[in-house]
C-alpha cells in the first residue's frame, strides 16, 4: 500500500501564531514516531504512540508542543505559539508494532518555517 | 548528549570507489540502524544490525558492529552518482520498542 504521508509539505507561518502537522501512517501500522530535523540540533526523537498505550511524550521540547493520535490511525502534532527556533523538518515515521528490531518507515517531511 | 556522531561529516569520492563511514555511540543498545535521507527529506532504512553481530551485508552494503569500542561502520562499495546522500546511524538505547537516537550524518558526494 502507499507509504506514510504528511501535509503539508511547507508550511510558513508568524511568531506565535499555532500550526498542526498531520501524519498518515501505512495502514496496520499501530506504531507511529514523530521526529524534528533542524540545523543546530540534527533528528531529534519526539513523541512515540503504540496502539492504545500512553504516548512516550519524553522528547517534546516544550508544553507548546503536542500531538495526538485519533483512531490509532492519523497523527497531528501542535505547536502553540510558534518562535523561530521551531522553524525545523518535522518527521513521522510508522512501524508494525512498534518492537526495536522493526524497519520505520518515514514520511517526506513537513518543512515549517517560522517568520 | 548526542548519541551517534558519524565521520566524516562529508565524504567526496568518485563513482567506482568504495565509501566508509564510521558512526560511534554512548549507550548500550539493542541494535544499530543505518538511514540514508536524499535532499534533506524522508529517511530510508538501509539496514539494521543487532548487539551480537558483528557483520552484516545488504547487496553492496556492508556493516560491522564493535559493541567493545560502541562504533560501527557503513560501507558501499563500487559507488554510483545515485548514492549521494546523507547517512545517518541510528541506536535505541537498549529500549524496548524503536525509539531512535540519530547521529549527526554523513553527507556523501559520489561524482560521475
């Protein structure tokens, strides 16, 4: 089936305003990752979501940021009040079951600017 | 802290020739992963070697793993102009399920 999506692609917005990020999984997928690429900081893990589990939320940078997971399926992480330093590739990845031995899957990408 | 540091940070060789890239890490982990992400987009998994082996291929990839020195290397061979890319190492840490600790990367240059 086709591979794991995100949207938008670019996304440009001002100080402080809040944006969403939505990630498609590949379908049967119950694990999903969301990952930050910026400059100074290289990939940096985010937040893990496994099926009905409690979200590993241990590498989100700020309260600003959040994200959840609706049906198991679909992911949309949140930053509220964006500042510059957000300005990043942020990356969803999926894998079967989430185990360490597994292959993830990455999405394109969605690359936020923040002005 | 960052847990993979690969060198070099950028490899220019010309197509035919062999790429090595080292990748050291901190912690102990389960396994080790290698990434390859093309214009600084998606990430694609290249292959993933776990904490008792010491050697892995993948048609013209070839990865060792020393858990004695926490380092690992990623080597193409006969290298193509479509190999340029950057290269990251990936490592869980010893958890349970696949959360990765990336490595700065290594930007390759192969030229025709």
């Amino acid at each position: 089936g086709a591979g794991v999506s995100q949207s938008p692609s670019n996304k440009v917005t001002e100080k402080g305003k809040d944006v969403e990020l939505r990630c498609d999984p590949i379908s049967g997928h119950t694990a999903l990752y969301w990952y930050r690429q910026s400059l100074g900081q290289g990939l940096e893990f985010l937040i893990y979501f496994q099926g009905n589990s409690a979200p590993d939320k241990s590498g989100l940078p700020s309260d600003r940021f959040s994200a959840e997971r609706t049906g198991g399926s679909v992911s949309t992480l949140t930053i509220q009040r964006t500042q510059q330093e957000d300005s990043a590739v942020y990356l969803c990845a999926s894998s079967l079951h989430g185990g360490w031995e597994e292959t993830q899957y990455f999405g394109p990408g969605t690359r936020l600017l923040v002005l | 802290s960052q847990q993979g540091e690969e060198d070099p940070q950028a490899l220019s060789i010309q197509e035919g020739e062999n790429a090595t890239m080292n990748c050291s890490y901190k912690t102990s982990i389960n396994n080790l992963q290698w990434y390859r992400q093309n214009s600084g987009r998606g990430l694609v998994h290249l292959i993933l070697i776990r904490s008792n082996e010491r050697e892995k291929h993948s048609g013209r990839l070839r990865v060792t793993l020393d858990t004695s020195k926490k380092s690992s290397s990623l080597l193409i061979t006969a290298s193509r102009a479509a190999d340029t890319a950057s290269y990251f190492c990936a490592t869980d840490r010893g958890t349970s399920y696949g959360k990765l600790t990336f490595g700065q990367g290594t930007i390759l240059t192969v030229h025709p």
